[in-house]
C-alpha cells in the first residue's frame, strides 16, 4: 500500500512475506527427521503428477479456443513441481506429512530436469 510515495508496511504483509521461508524451514526439519523410505513414492506420485499435467494440457489445447500465446504459459504451469503449501496442509491436519515432505522433495528435485524440457516444449509450441 502507498500513501504519499511511501511504501506502508502492515502487519499482513510482514506476516505474508515471513510465511515461505517458515514453510521451507518446515519442509526442511520434516526431512531432515524422515527418512528416505518414501522416495519411491515420491518419484511415482511426481510422475503420475506430470502425466495428469500433461493430460490436463492436451485436453485444454483441444478442446478451448485459445489463442496460441497461452500454449507455452500452460506448458510451463503444468511442469510446476507440488507446491510446499500442500506440506504444509498435512501438517496441520495430519495427513501423512512425512510422505507428502517427500512428495514435494522429490518433485523439486525433479523439476531440475522437467522445467528445462518445458521451456523447449514451449518455446517450439509457441514459434
């Protein structure tokens, strides 16, 4: 928020700018406590991840009319890896956090070579 070529701090953009990091701090102990049975599932789940993406991709492509400027922006949205929110979700209700810790390590780490793939792809869809 501006007023008068100020910037005005607030407590929600403190808190909104502090809230990343603690998520990674989070994902970070949970891994560091884990262990690394549940990488299997990981590269499963991040495959399976990808291929619905994919999936997902090719079904908007066909069926809405849109213009072709959005093809690459949809290529490299669905090559995201899990977002470390979906951690955080387990966390706090308890769902399987260890796995989901995993989850989003291996999707991260993934990503290394998925998201260089999804630039080509997009750069040769929309040219």
């Amino acid at each position: 928020m501006f007023r008068g070529g100020l910037h005005v701090v607030t407590s929600a953009s403190l808190l909104g700018q502090l809230a990343v990091p603690l998520m990674l701090f989070a994902l970070g102990i949970r891994l560091m406590e884990g262990e690394l049975e549940h990488l299997g599932l990981a590269l499963k789940c991040n495959l399976l991840y990808l291929l619905a993406g994919g999936l997902s991709l090719a079904l908007v492509v066909w069926l809405l009319p849109l213009d072709p400027a959005w093809i690459p922006l949809l290529t490299l949205s669905v090559a995201l890896p899990p977002a470390v929110l979906n951690y955080m979700l387990c966390e706090q209700y308890q769902c399987q956090p260890e796995k989901v810790a995993s989850i989003v390590l291996g999707g991260n780490a993934l990503s290394v070579l998925v998201i260089p793939l999804a630039v080509w792809l997009a750069l040769h869809l929309g040219g």
